[in-house]
C-alpha cells in the first residue's frame, strides 16, 4: 500500500465537469442599449458597381474605355458561364463578340527587345 500511496501522491487530477465554470450571467441575455444599431441594415452603404475583375496591384491605373469594356465583358462572361479561369479561346470567343477582328499584319508584341537591340 504504501507504494500506491507514494504514485498518488504524485499525480494532481483536476476535474471541472462539477458544477458552472461561469461565475456571471451570460452577458448575451441582457439588453444593454448601443449607441449605434449595425446589424440592421439601415445604415449599410448603397450596393455599388464592384470591381472585382480589377488586378489590386493595378488599380491605381487609369484604364481606357476600351479595357474597361473588355474587362466587363470578361467579368460578365466568368459569372455567367461559371468560369473563373475561362481558357485562351474562350477569351478570343469574348473579344470576337466585342466586335474585334484580325484586319491587319501581326507587330512586334509589347516588352519584348527589338530585333535589332538582340543582335548588338
């Protein structure tokens, strides 16, 4: 017995399934009045046109009208078909029916070097 007496003594149980940890009423049942009323909606501001389909780290750009469009096309094409990530052809099947057509030559794509400054 005293070698059971001598492990018990070395272990401390604490049980807190006994009785109300909570000394103070749930503050939740009380109607303390507040200065302003958030939840209701009332104050909440207009719904406004979102700009989701704008990067963050561009936004500080002026955009022209025509990317403006495009992108609204874009956003729209996205929440309609469900596509989040459309894929390259589904984009050219967006511009195609903003009106866009191949009519002219192919360029030099932009932030690429030139021919000649590859060559010095």
């Amino acid at each position: 017995m005293s070698s059971q007496s001598s492990l018990s003594s070395d272990f401390v149980v604490t049980d807190r399934r006994s009785g109300e940890r909570r000394q103070q009423d749930d503050r939740r049942k009380h109607s303390i009045p507040v200065a302003l009323e958030r939840r209701s909606g009332k104050d909440r501001r207009e719904k406004g046109e979102r700009r989701r389909q704008v990067d963050p780290t561009t936004c500080e750009k002026d955009y022209s009208d025509e990317e403006i469009i495009f992108m609204k096309a874009m956003d729209q094409y996205k929440r309609s078909n469900r596509r989040p990530f459309p894929t390259w052809s589904e984009v050219l099947e967006v511009l195609h029916s903003l009106g866009y057509r191949k009519i002219a030559e192919a360029t030099e794509l932009p932030g690429l070097p030139a021919v000649s400054d590859a060559q010095e």
